[in-house]
C-alpha cells in the first residue's frame, strides 16, 4: 500500500512515478519499483553481469533475507528482482532506503554491471533510457532507432493482418452446430450444444484476426443468430419437414428442441457479452 511517507521519497529521489510504478537511479543503477497490494518489487537491470557474478549476488542478498523481508531474490535473465512482504502497513523508508542502498553498494563495490549498459548491444555508454514492460533499461539512441526500425520491417513484411473476424464467428459457431444439425430431432437435450455458440463465434473471431471494438458484441451476437436460424433450417431440410408442419402436433417435440436451442444460444451470449465490460475497447 503506498503511504505518504513512501510517496515523499520518491519525489524527494527524482522517481519519475507512473500509478504505481516509480522509476528511478540509485548508486548510479536504474531501479523499477513496482507497488502490488501486499508487495513491494525492486527491479535492477544488469546487463553486463556474469553467471559467476549473479550468483555471488544471490548469495549475497540470501543474507538479507530476513532483515529485509524479502520473500523472493531471483534474476530474470540479466534481471535482478526482489519481492518485499510488506504486512498491513508499508514498509517504512528507512528500511526502503535501507534495501536499496545495500543491494547497489554491494554491486558497485564488486564492480558489478556498472556503466550504463546498453540492453540491446551490451556495451557501455547508453545514455537513453527505455521502459520495455513497465521496466527501464538503458540503451544506445542508436541501438533504439536500429531496433525500431527492425520491428518496422518485420511489420511491413507481414503485411497488415485482414480482420476476417466476422466470417470467423460464423464458421466457428457453425461448426460447433454440426453435432447439433445432425441430431437435431434426436432430443431435446441436444438443443443445449447451443449454449457453447457464442464462446465459439468469439473464439473464432479472435482466431480470425477480428478486432475488438464497440461493434465486436454486435458481430457475435449476429453470427450466433444467425448461424442458430440456419441450422434450424437445416434441420428442417434434413428431416424433410416443412415450416407448416412444423407446427403440427407429431413434431411437437422438434419444435420444443428448435424453441429450446434459439433460447439457449441467446441466453450462451450473455456472459460472452459480459466479458466486454472489462475489456478495453475504443
Ligand atoms: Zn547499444
């Protein structure tokens, strides 16, 4: 939980905060504080750093283990992170700057990945300054602009990816109707498969490279009707029964099933739809 105190420092340090993230320099080595409910995460690129030296680091840092509350001391690669238990309060600052003056002193004392290493090339004088997942590294502007431009090719290569998402939804909800065509007038149960239509029809709009907008609920909602009423009709067609006789009383139990199935492909949308509240859509 962050508190005022813990707020204060980061200012007073030069942190460049971000909601709960705060970025920051150290003994000359970038740090990424991440702020969880009951965690604290320090985050320490060493780019440079060797297998003989990350493990003189974990010994190290095992040492603090208690002092510190550090419930987790791992590298993620070239990586270093610490996960800091902190109870119902926060850690108090004195142990913040307890923790960090200690782990970058003892680097750069052992003259661990110290210069300002480049997370592209490895070599030393990068000066600008990067945040690849939430995280900040340094790196060369030239280093940066090859690797833009890279990640601009590649694109370009690719093409741009045709949103066929539409036509996916409908192929995925009509396969999944299969089982149900060919067993339409078999039981009533069977009108459940129905039920999956729309995680399908999403599925497949996904797979599909269809793209999530405002119209995405509507583009399901549409293929899940849809491909609902056509196989209605094709179960119709296979078991030769026209629309009049469909309301006869020897295929009362057909209609029940067809009544049943539309039902319970709407009522397969709904948590579908639901799942668009928590999305991000523009
Ligand atoms: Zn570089």
């Amino acid at each position: 939980m962050s508190n005022t105190s813990y707020q204060s420092y980061l200012r007073e340090n030069q942190y460049e905060i971000e909601k709960n993230v705060a970025y920051g320099l150290e003994n000359d080595y970038l740090i990424t504080i991440y702020q969880d409910k009951r965690y604290k995460y320090f985050i320490i690129p060493l780019p440079s750093i060797t297998e003989e030296e990350k493990k003189r680091v974990l010994n190290y840092l095992k040492l603090q283990k208690k002092e510190f509350k550090l419930v987790r001391i791992s590298f993620d690669n070239t990586v270093l992170i610490l996960k800091v238990k902190e109870g119902l309060t926060s850690i108090s600052v004195e142990m913040l700057k307890d923790i960090i003056n200690t782990v970058t002193k003892f680097l750069k004392e052992q003259q661990i990945a110290v210069g300002k290493h480049c997370i592209f090339c490895g070599k030393d004088n990068a000066n600008k300054k990067i945040k690849i997942t939430r995280i900040q590294y340094y790196m060369h502007q030239s280093c940066y602009d090859k690797a833009i431009e890279g990640i601009e090719k590649e694109k370009e290569k690719e093409g741009p990816k045709k949103d066929r998402g539409f036509l996916g939804a409908l192929i995925g909800t009509f396969i999944i109707s299969i089982p149900w065509i060919l067993l339409g007038d078999y039981s009533w149960f069977v009108g459940f498969i129905t039920f999956l239509f729309a995680s399908f029809a999403f599925k497949f709009y996904l797979m599909f490279n269809g793209k999530l907008t405002k119209n995405t609920k509507l583009l399901i909602a549409l293929a899940t009707i849809i491909v609902t009423i056509v196989s209605e009709i094709l179960i119709l067609v296979i078991n030769n029964i026209t629309l009049s006789e469909l309301f006869t009383n020897t295929n009362r139990e057909l209609l029940l099933t067809l009544q049943l199935g539309l039902l319970m492909s709407i009522i397969g949308l709904l948590p579908i739809l639901r799942q668009f509240k928590y999305m991000n859509v523009k």
